[in-house]
C-alpha cells in the first residue's frame, strides 16, 4: 500500500492525466446503450471535444457492432478514434440504476469511460489509456468506492491509488 | 460540411476501425483486455453500403489517396492543412456543390473546414 507521499512523488498514468472535471457525468438520464451513447456524445460535444456529434456517435455506434465494449462486472468501456473528435479524452459517466450494455457477463452496467481520440494509426498512449481503466476497475472494491465517491475528485484519487498498487 | 464529405469521413474512420481489428498485434491486444473483434464482417458490408453513397469518382480519388495516405480526408485550421501542415492560399476554394472537394494544393488531400 503507497503512502499519502508516495502517490503525490509517483507521475500520473495517461488515464489521470486525461480525467478531467468537465468531463464527468456524475449521473446519466438515459438507461439505454444507445441514448447513453448520445448522451456521452452531447457532452463531447459540448466540450468542443466532439466537431459533429452525429458522426462521432456513427462512429461508436459500428464500434459496438464490432464487439460490445461492455467488458462485465458493470463497466462499459466505449471507445473509437474518429476524424471528428479535436483531441484525445475520457468521459467518465456513472448510472446508479445500471444500463443495458450487451456485457459479456449480461449484468447492467454502471461506470461507463467513453476513450475517443483522433485517428492517428497506432496510438500507443489510446492503447494504454484502455489497459489502465481495465486495470483500475478489476477489483470489486475499487469500482464500488469509484461509485460511491462523492465527486470527480475523490475518483480521480481512487484511480490514481488503485493504478498505483498495481 | 457536404454530405459527400460526411460520407468520406465516415468511410475513412470505418477503415482504420476494420484495418486495426485485422492488424493482429492490434486485434490480441484489445481482445486479451477483454474486448472481442468479432464483428469484421458485418463493419466490411456497412462499409460497401456507404461506399455506394459516394459519388464514384470521389471514391475512386479517395481509394487511390488512401494507398499513399493513413488519412486522406483532413481538417483546415487557421488556413493550414492538417495533413500536411502547409499554408493554403487565402483564396482558396470552398466547395458549395456538395458533389465537389478541395484539395491541399500541396498534398493533395482532400480537406474539410472546421
């Protein structure tokens, strides 16, 4: 277990790095994958992270096609590189109630991390950002704190810590 | 942006999905974190279904770029082309006709504006 001091010495990971306030939807509306999609999308594109909201979302929306990136354990970890996204971000997303993700394991899910990026080929820091929410969230207690932490910046230290132990 | 355009750019971010789950070192690392590619094919028939929406010729010019190019269809920002990131002539043309493109004088790719 890293003392206080040593996770304040250690350099961020990519998925710190990347977490921001404003990308944070503490609480989503919808209760299904594909408004759930939007609503992500909306806030990208609010954010000016997203050029054109309905492409970007065509885009994720043939990443599912492709394989549900609801990967169990209730995370859903959407993700895709496209011509319309202005740089590289996560959007972390929570849902108490749980939304119907087509999970490899069928349970709904609650943390949702939209990775999105422009579409350079071979992106590794794309690659690492999924292996580090992979890895933050593969304990059970870790995603249960992750959901009842009171705010943004309490899970931003429970990631870094978790991402730290490993 | 034209809806010739939108279908390039939608044709162009299908094929880096379809080239990196066929990319094996690509496709084994994804799916080893527990995220399955299994979905090739049905990507490949969404893609000839939005092939056939593009005007031919500016399919055959894209196909042809994209032998040369990873990107093909690339952002203007502040008169620069994302591609190449050389300046374009202030006058440079944009295109009204929705059946039409502009190239960067310079590389040749084809261009959207933000």
């Amino acid at each position: 277990m890293p003392t206080a001091s040593s996770v304040e010495r250690r350099s961020e990971t990519h998925l710190e790095t990347y977490l921001r306030p404003t990308l944070f939807i503490p609480e989503l509306k919808s209760k299904k994958k594909s408004s759930v999609l939007e609503e992500m999308v909306a806030h990208l594109a609010q954010h000016q992270i997203a050029r054109q909201a309905d492409a970007l979302l065509e885009v994720l929306r043939q990443r599912e096609a492709l394989g549900s990136t609801g990967i169990g354990k209730g995370i859903a970890v959407p993700h895709a590189r496209s011509t319309m996204v202005t740089e590289r971000a996560v959007l972390l997303a929570r849902s108490s109630k749980g939304v119907e993700f087509d999970a490899a394991d069928e349970s709904p899910v609650h943390l949702i991390f939209m990775i999105v990026a422009p579409p350079v080929e071979r992106d590794p820091i794309y690659l690492q950002m999924l292996a580090q929410i992979v890895r933050a969230v593969r304990l059970a207690p870790a995603r249960r704190r992750i959901l009842e932490a009171p705010d943004f910046a309490a899970i931003r230290t429970l990631i870094g810590t978790q991402l730290s132990d490993e | 942006m034209n809806s010739q355009l939108l279908a390039l750019v939608a044709l162009q971010d299908l094929d880096l999905m379809i080239r990196e789950a066929k990319d094996p070192e690509q496709a084994t690392q994804e799916e080893e974190l527990g995220f399955p590619l299994s979905g090739v094919e049905k990507l490949e028939r969404t893609r000839e279904r939005l092939a056939k929406q593009i005007d031919e010729r500016l399919l055959q010019l894209y196909e042809r770029m994209s032998r040369r190019y990873a990107r093909v269809v690339v952002p203007v920002e502040g008169r620069v082309c994302l591609g190449c990131f050389m300046g374009l002539p202030t006058a440079a043309k944009r295109n009204a006709d929705s059946r039409t493109v502009e190239n960067c004088e310079n590389c040749g790719r084809i261009l959207y504006r933000i």
